[in-house]
C-alpha cells in the first residue's frame, strides 16, 4: 500500500514537512532524492571503557583519554561499521579495539608521517588492534567494516610506532 492511497493530499501535493521524521525499519528511495540542510553523522566523545553495540553501526568515536582506554567491538555481523578518531593523545595507556575471540581482524592501517619508511601496519588475523600511548597523536584513526565473519581495519596514522595489531 502506497501512502497516497490513504491520504490524498499527498497524491496531488508530495510530502514536505518542517518536522524531524523518524523511521522504524528500512527507506527505500526511488527516483529524485533531494536533502537540503545538514546531514549529520552519529559522533560520541568516549573516555572510558566502552562496549560498542550493534544499533551503534556508523558511528564515530572520538577517543578522548590521556590514560587510554578499551572499545570492544559488538560480534561481526555483515554491514557493521565503526570509526575511531584521537582526540586526546594517550600517555599512559594506549586506545585498544577489541573484538570478540571468534571475530578476527585483518587489514592494513596506513603511516603517512615523513620519519616512516614503513608503508603501513598490518593485522592479519588479530584479536585487537592499539592506538599505542606516547605514539598515536591526535587526528589518527581506524575504521572497521564486517562482512558477518571477521573485521576488516583501515585507517592511517601518522607514524608507524602509533598502530599495532596483536593476537
């Protein structure tokens, strides 16, 4: 059934509203797709221990704890996705993302600081990866994407001593 079909201002006149719309389950969008006004993204400044659920998917996290902290990832599910930015430059304890034992992380976080002759860190098959203390500086990131069965991490930082990917 078709919203028109009940309501026939909107078969004649479309929908605009000044209001916010939420949906509950998926939009499917056809044909010509305008969006004025700012898109934007779920962010969450995080200081402290933080179990990453599902419902979260897309988010960003800006990582924002001198003493460093662990996120862990919810179990991999096809579509999940997940940023880390720092914001606070760890010095005691490094920012380490974890996931579950079963869901193994692969992939290859780029190093773009000049001193680095190493293109890049690799996890293949690591149970977490480290935004290492008295390393990482602020603006360095990761990104986790699942396809259901393991996490892929992309990312750059910049120097090779701030990443590294363990288990």
């Amino acid at each position: 059934m078709k919203l028109e079909e009940f309501i026939p201002g909107v078969k004649y006149h479309g929908i605009e509203t000044d209001k916010d719309a939420v949906f509950n389950g998926s939009v499917d969008l056809n044909g010509k797709t305008t969006i004025t006004g700012a898109v934007v993204e779920n962010t969450e400044v995080v200081a402290a221990t933080n179990v990453i659920t599902a419902a979260e998917s897309g988010k960003t996290f800006f990582l924002n704890a001198l003493a460093g902290f662990e996120s862990t990832l919810p179990a991999a599910a096809a579509g999940l996705h997940f940023r880390f930015i720092v914001k606070t430059a760890p010095t005691s304890n490094g920012y380490t993302i974890t996931g579950s034992p079963v869901d193994k992380i692969f992939g290859t976080v780029a190093c773009s600081g000049a001193e680095d002759t190493v293109n890049g860190v690799t996890a293949d098959a690591a149970d977490n990866v480290i935004l290492v203390h008295n390393q990482a500086k602020i603006g360095d990131l990761v990104e986790f994407y699942s396809d259901g069965t393991n996490w892929y991490v992309t990312g750059n930082v910049n120097t090779y001593a701030a990443i590294t990917a363990n288990g």
